[in-house]
C-alpha cells in the first residue's frame, strides 16, 4: 500500500486543484519579479540611512504596514517570501528555523538551536529548541520540520521551493533532532534553509483542511491571523503562547494592501500607517524628503536584462557584450530616477567582500566596441533585432522604452517591446522560455542558493538557458568552501566566467529599506528582507 505523503492535498476536488494551478503560475518567479511590478525600480543607495527609533519599547498597542500586494496564499508552499509581498507576513505567522544576517552574511539560528554539517557538508544534523508548540498546540519538533520539507519536495505540492530540497533526504534522530542527507555536498546548506525553508506549518492543521490552509495558516511565529480582506487587509493578533517570553510587544498588526508607493508614504506621513518595506530606491529618497525614518540595507542581485542563450540574436555571446557594451547604466539612472537609483556594477553589490574587487562583473559603456559588433554580427547574416520582455507596469514600462531608445541609435540593432500583464509576463518568459531578453530581478542577502539556481546548468531555474562547466564548477567550489578565502576564490571565478559569457546585464543596484514613522522601534530586517516581526514596537 502506498504511503500517503506527510502533507498531501490529494483529497482536494479537481476543481479545487485547478484553481489552485491556475493561481500558482503568478508565484513560480515571485521571489524575483513582484518588487518590479509593485515598486518598479529595484533600490537606490542615496537615500542615507535615518535610523530607527532607540527609545524605550512599551508593551501593547496596534500598527499598520502598508504593502503593494495582496497575498495569493499564506501557505509556506506558494506564498511569495519577497520584503514587499508576504515575507514579512510569514514572518509574523510561522517565524524562523533560521535567519542570515544580510549585514555580516552570518546565519543565525533562531527556532532551531543549530544545525551543523560533518566535515564534508553531506550530512546535516539540525537541532530544534525545546518547548515550542504551533497556535493549534501541536509540538514544533522534527517531525513537523520533516513534514514539511517532505511537502516541499512532493510534486503535487507544487511548492515554489521544491528546487531547494532536490536530492534531500531526512530521518527523524530524535524528537528535536533531523538528520539531513544531502544528494551532494554542500557547506552552504544552512544557507539554503535561511533562504527558503525557515517557514514551519503545523502538520495538523495543513492535514485537517489542505484547501483552505493558505486563508487559515496554523504557525509558532508572534502572531495569528485574525481576519483577511481579500484585496485590502490581513489582521494579526497577538500569539500569546509565543515561544520567546514577554515577546511579541504588540497586540496587533494589519497589514494594508495598498498598490501605490507615493500612496503608501503618504498614508505613513500623516500617521494613518506606520511602517513598510520596500525595494524602490525612489521610494526611499522621497521617504527621507518626508522626514520619515530610513533604514536601507544593501544587497546582492538588482534589475537585469536576461538573455535567452538558446534563441537568436543572443545565441551568439557577441550579441550580448554588444547590448552590455551599448548602454551606459549611470545615464540611464539619471535620466528615469534623477540619480536617486545608482547603477550596479553586475550580480554582486559594490565591494562584496565575495569577490575580488580587480575583476570586473560586467564591461563598461562603449560605443564604438559595441558599434563594431552589431556591425560584425550583421555582416555575417545576424543582426541583433530582438524583442524585449517587460511587465505592464509603468516604470517597467519606462525603463524598457529608454533602453529601446537608446539600442535603437545603433546600426544594425533593433528592439520592440512586448510589456505584458504579470502572469502573462512569468507564464511566457519564465514558464515556456518564450522570450529573447527580459527584465529580471533579484533580491538576495546572499548568492546561494538564488545565484546558484538561477546559473547552475541543470537548474531548473535556469530560465535563460545559460550553460556553462566551469560557472558550475565554481558554484561547486562555492558551496565547497571550508574559508572565507575559498568562497571568494570560487564567487570570483565565477563573475569572471559570466562576465566573459554575460548570460545576463545589470543595470540597476538592489537595495531593501524600511520606512516608518516616529515613534515605532525595533525595526530590523533578516534574509531576503523580512522584519523580524516579535522586535518591533511603538514607544512612549
């Protein structure tokens, strides 16, 4: 008799299923594709950091966090873990196994008390603290972890971190105790379980109701849901049971869907909301101009053009050094965000401690050298005419008219825009591969595993296609690493490989910041840009 996996949606109707697929395919790029179509610019570095408040926390009260997307699910398996869509909600309802410091790149462990490898990074033994329970009583144990984990790698599941736990394999050692097998080695896995595998459901209530688990989620995090608006607003009341004594301070947060950056400030400037998250550099400069506290924190990815290596014009790695070549990033920030947003110098952030400084992630501006390729490539029968795919949003929208603009000065380039609603846009671009070039983006405390997903040859994440033995065998070497010193050689070697190949061309920085008003404390943020919902307060 076949065992039934430990969380299953298979006694689902069909209907429910389809409905569920057909709300999915919005969320397969979520981590890399919402801050885009909601804030439209991935970050900006001059918008100086205010600080938040550091007067005393008082215990009680109710705040609101205005954020540019309603939630598809609040499930640990499709909900997007994104700072401008539900990160910070999962945060509040499940908490974390683990976070990754994006100031120091540390991973720390916060529910879990540890979890170590054995010298070769194959074998992982995590250990969960004692006395923590989910909303519903259920033990948070290695059980529940496993449950989990399991849940993601079932294909019916279709969970958007399936990817994360291939090749994974867990024993439950103890009650506390998992031990995890990993199919290769590898010495950053902790940081796998920082990135995407730190939000716990309870098995007992995911198993009780499957369907509607996503609109009641049963969690251990500081609060529980108490109410959801679809479209406007998600309340959460205190979890008075929460594992860390005297925490959290509120009594209630909501969080208000509110699609509209300037909206957002506004509602914040005149005290009708009190903090948010975002990825809009212009957001944050206009934050600071308000006299508003901002906390802005650097990290690695930003927007992107991703080239389809499988698919003329950019087949030829020429056609992808001539687009590269054919843009100057720090004019075109200056023209769309008045020098707000700053240009990036490739995947990792300005002076990544990573990479070695002296080796350039991407070329710089040439006119001529680009010129002369589209000249080359044309004479040869290949000129660089390609469409260029986009959301339908209007800084999207902007963005890709300017860079139209400019390839369009060039002799033999061409560009057309395709701006498509969201699904649309990840349906075409990232589920069928239908594309030339498309934006991108990334927002990552850390290169792995997004920067391993996203270049590996056989990810399934690979959506330009992009294959090449020594990229993987640098990200190999990263993940390897028994020494700073070693992570870097490997992340070296590997921007030195795709700044050859350039499967891909940044243009723009990637930064998340945190906007509040006076008199709330305690903000912080961890991993991909979640605060750390038990920490923050209001004061007087």
């Amino acid at each position: 008799m076949a065992l039934r996996p430990a969380f299953s949606r298979g006694h689902v109707d069909s209907g429910r299923r389809a409905a569920r697929r057909t709300r999915g395919l919005p969320a397969i790029a979520a981590a890399v594709v919402l801050a885009l179509g909601a804030a439209g610019c991935g970050g900006g570095s001059k918008a100086a950091d205010s600080g938040a408040s550091d007067a005393p926390a008082r215990q009680g009260g109710k705040i609101s966090i205005p954020l540019p997307v309603d939630s598809r699910s609040l499930d640990p398996f499709v909900a997007s873990y994104t700072a401008t869509a539900d990160g910070s909600r999962m945060a509040a309802l499940y908490d974390f196994l683990m976070t990754l410091d994006p100031k120091t790149g540390e991973v720390r462990p916060r529910i879990a008390e540890s979890l170590k490898p054995d010298a070769a990074g194959k074998v992982w033994t995590l250990k969960i603290r004692p006395g923590v329970a989910f909303t519903d009583g259920t033990p948070y144990d290695a059980a529940a972890v496993k449950a989990n984990w399991d849940a993601h790698a079932d294909p019916a599941m279709k969970s958007l971190r399936r990817g994360l736990v291939a090749g994974v394999t867990t024993e439950v050692a103890g009650p506390l105790e998992l031990r995890i097998t990993l199919a290769t080695p590898n010495l950053s896995f902790d940081r796998t379980v920082a990135y995407g595998l730190s939000f716990i459901a309870s098995p007992t209530a995911f198993r009780a109701d499957p369907a509607g688990f996503g609109a009641k989620p049963v969690g251990a995090g500081p609060f529980k849901l108490k109410e959801w608006v679809r479209g406007d607003h998600q309340t959460m009341v205190r979890n008075t049971a929460y594992w860390q004594q005297g925490l959290p301070h509120l009594d209630e947060v909501t969080f208000k869907t509110m699609a509209d950056n300037q909206q957002i400030l506004n509602t914040i400037t005149s005290g009708q909301a009190d903090l948010t998250v975002t990825s809009d550099g212009q957001a944050g400069a206009d934050a600071k101009a308000k006299k508003l506290s901002v906390q802005t924190q650097q990290v690695d990815g930003g927007q992107f053009l991703l080239f389809n290596v499988k698919r003329a014009p950019f087949d030829d790695p020429r056609a992808r050094r001539a687009i590269a070549l054919a843009m100057d990033p720090g004019a075109m920030m200056k023209t769309l965000f008045n020098g707000e947003v700053k240009a990036a110098p490739g995947m990792f952030r300005e002076n990544s401690a990573l990479i070695d400084p002296s080796v350039a992630q991407q070329p710089s501006y040439n006119q001529a050298e680009a010129q002369r390729l589209f000249n080359e490539l044309a004479a040869e029968g290949k000129p660089v005419n390609f469409t260029f795919l986009t959301q339908q949003h209007a800084t999207a929208r902007k963005t890709a008219e300017y860079m139209q603009s400019r390839i369009n000065q060039y002799a033999n380039a061409h560009m057309e825009i395709e701006a498509i609603e969201v699904g649309a846009y990840i349906t075409k671009g990232l589920v069928n591969r239908d594309f030339q070039a498309q934006n991108y983006g990334m927002w990552q405390a850390d290169p792995d595993p997004a920067f391993d997903t996203l270049l590996r040859s056989t990810s399934a994440s690979n959506y330009g296609g992009y294959a090449n033995p020594a990229v993987d065998r640098a990200l190999d070497a990263a993940r390897a690493a028994t020494t700073p010193e070693a992570r870097k050689q490997a992340y070296t070697d590997l921007v030195r490989e795709t700044g050859k190949d350039l499967p891909l061309w940044v243009w723009q920085e990637a930064t998340t910041s945190t906007v509040a008003r006076t008199g709330i404390t305690g903000v912080s943020l961890v991993s991909e840009g979640q605060l750390l919902m038990d920490q923050i307060a209001l004061t007087g």
